[in-house]
C-alpha cells in the first residue's frame, strides 16, 4: 500500500465553518488522503458566528511537513501577523505537493509571503485586502499556480469547487467523480444570486445589513 | 426586535459534517436566526470519516421545541431505533415551523413516523431504505411538504441549496439571496457527475471502492 498523502487544515477562532468543511468532506471521500485538523492547540475552537465549535486534532508544530494544505478563512486579522502561523505555512510550503486556501484563506498566504506578484483569489468582499498582501485579485472561482504548487479559491462555497479539481490533481480524475457523486454535488441554487455582478441593490443593501455586526 | 427564530441541528457520532455546516453556513449568515447543535450530550462527537470532531452544545432536552429542525445524515442506523431521539423529533416537530433533513437525515424523520405515506428524498445510495421507512422516495433535490411543514433534501451536498429555499420561507427571498452572496455560492463544478445517471461505470466502479470500508 503506498503511503496515505496527509492533507493539513487549519482551524482557527472566528474561521468560517464551510470554507474548511466544504473541503473536508470532499477528499475525505478519497481513502488515500489522511486529513488532520490543526490549529494553536488541540481542542474547540469557535467559528465566526459563535454558534459553531470544531475540534483541533493537532498543533502546527505536529505536522509540519503534509503533503496538502487546506488554509480556510473568516477573520484572519490576527493570524496574518502570527508569526507561528506564518513560519508554519512557508515551512510546510516548502515541501507540499499543494498549497491552497479557500476566501480569505489566501490573506495568510499572502501574509506568508506565498502570493507576491502572483494573481490570486478571495471573497469577494476582500479584493482590497488581498492586493495589500502583494497578490493580484481575479474574480475567478479557483486560481491555479501549477508551476508554484498554489491554489486559491474564492468565497466560502468555492472550496468545494477547488477541492475536486485538487482531487483530480492529487489522485485522478475517476476519483474526483467519485467524490462528486458521493456527495451527490449537483448544484442547484434556487437563486442566482451567488456572485457580486448577480446582486440587486436590495440585495446589496441585506448584505450590508447582515455583515455590519461582525466587522 | 422581534424573537429570534431557533433552529436546532443534530449531531452525532458517525455523521456527514457537510450535511450540517452547509445548512448552517446558509442560515447563519441571517441574524434573525439563532442556531444549536444538539444531540446526545454536550462535547465532541466524531465525525462518519472519523476525521473532524464537532462540538453538541446542547441536549435534545434542552430544545425541546425549536422552530427548525435540520437533520443532518451519515450513518444513521443507530439513530433510527434511539427512543431518545424519536420521541425528540416526534415532540419537536409537533411545533416547529419546518422540520428538515438532509441526505439520509430524511431516514430519521421516517423512523419517527413522519413521513408516512409522503414523498421524500435522501442520498441516491439510500432510496431503498428510504422506501422502508414509509416514505415515497423521489430523485429530487429538494422535496417540499408545505402543509405538512417537511422538507428533505438529497445527499450531503443538497442541503445548501435546501438552506437556501429554507431562508426565503423563514424570512423572504432577499434575505436568501443575500446569504447565497455571502457566502459566495456561484457553483462552479469542473464536472458534471452528481447525480447517478450521470456516472460513467468507471466512477460507479471508484465509488464502490471507497464506500466499501465504510459499510
């Protein structure tokens, strides 16, 4: 049996739950991916609406060498001056086979130094924060670096988009399909409403709404 | 301002985390709602890949008549003959305003009687069961009961777009078209396999081998 590929992701206080499960739940379809969840210290962290506790089953320092990471976002403030943080993602980029991240995932990278002068991808909300990183903002759903080993995706739900192309690259095509199909992902939005472009201004305006508590 | 409306979603040990946080992911961006992850009692459970741990925040007691119910699916056996859950679902869905389920979710409001004689979907793996606990089941995506407040949605991946018609019935369009943009749900899949009929026998041959160590 060859040896499982160890795909890292980081969880984190104030992270938004889906950018990580999204993922998740699609390699984890896949036998040969080994998926550990790590963070400062084991146990819960809470995500960015507070409702939401996950567990950490490893420190950074436990895996410093996966083969994938798998960097989610939410409120990422804190970890782009976190100089562990940072230190852990340029040592584990050394040598992964895959570096990605999901929304505002990509501003640690970016932080980490991994994005200068590369396009890349985030929420759609975060552009700005994302070009203060040294990146080039695109609006496309998944931004590949073939030849720097680098992948972006963009807001939250886009991960799961990312990660069956990452199931494509990592494995094969065949077991991309099968992960779709497990997790029966044939999208059918009730609204098409998913992109910046789509939303009237009294969409606009609820999203405003929505967001203002947690800025 | 108006009573925050309290939605309770189950977790136990053995789930499918994207049957939970895609739902939760679509409700959670909407104030209005007030969400729980209940179960069995407080602290971790594992999830069905054994990879990711999630955090009850609640017992079933301590909800015992939520506005929403989301039921999450995975390995659902043990759930289906559990008095304590059953007499839950029964009790709660006496006063809900919409009792859901996701993927074989739909298998647990079965057990509890309430799908009797109605349609119903879950995970395409899982019709048969379905069928077996009373329930007409039908390969659609989402199936809606207005009268009768039910809601199932299909495998895993189904319960974002379910989430999605979920918030416009709770709240109005607006608001779910404002949470699709939020978190960014432009579905882009760079194939088009999730649905049965659309596996070639070579991806049926891949998902019979990873599905295999799991049954």
């Amino acid at each position: 049996m060859t040896r499982r590929l160890r795909v890292a992701i980081p969880l984190f206080p104030k992270l938004t739950a889906l950018d990580a499960i999204g993922p998740y739940e699609v390699l984890a379809q896949v036998p040969a991916f080994d998926i550990t969840f790590v963070g400062h210290a084991r146990g819960e962290v809470r995500d960015g609406n507070g409702m939401l506790g996950l567990v950490v089953d490893g420190r950074f320092e436990d895996l410093p060498s996966p083969d994938v990471i798998i960097f989610p976002g939410g409120d990422t403030r804190l970890l782009q001056s976190d100089v562990r943080v940072l230190d852990w993602v340029r040592g584990a980029h050394a040598s992964t086979t895959w570096t990605t991240s999901v929304c505002a995932g990509s501003l640690v990278l970016g932080a980490a130094g991994l994005l200068d002068g590369l396009t890349a991808t985030t929420h759609w909300a975060r552009y700005a924060d994302l070009a203060a990183c040294g990146a080039t903002p695109v609006p496309e759903r998944v931004v590949e670096h073939l030849d720097r080993r680098i992948i972006t995706a963009a807001g939250v739900s886009a991960g799961i988009d990312m990660a069956l192309r990452l199931t494509e690259l990592l494995e094969d095509r065949t077991a991309a399909q099968a992960a779709q199909l497990l997790i029966e992902y044939d999208p059918q939005p009730p609204f098409d409403c998913g992109i910046r472009p789509k939303a009237t201004d009294e969409v606009m305006d609820r999203v405003r709404e929505y967001d203002a508590p947690r800025r």
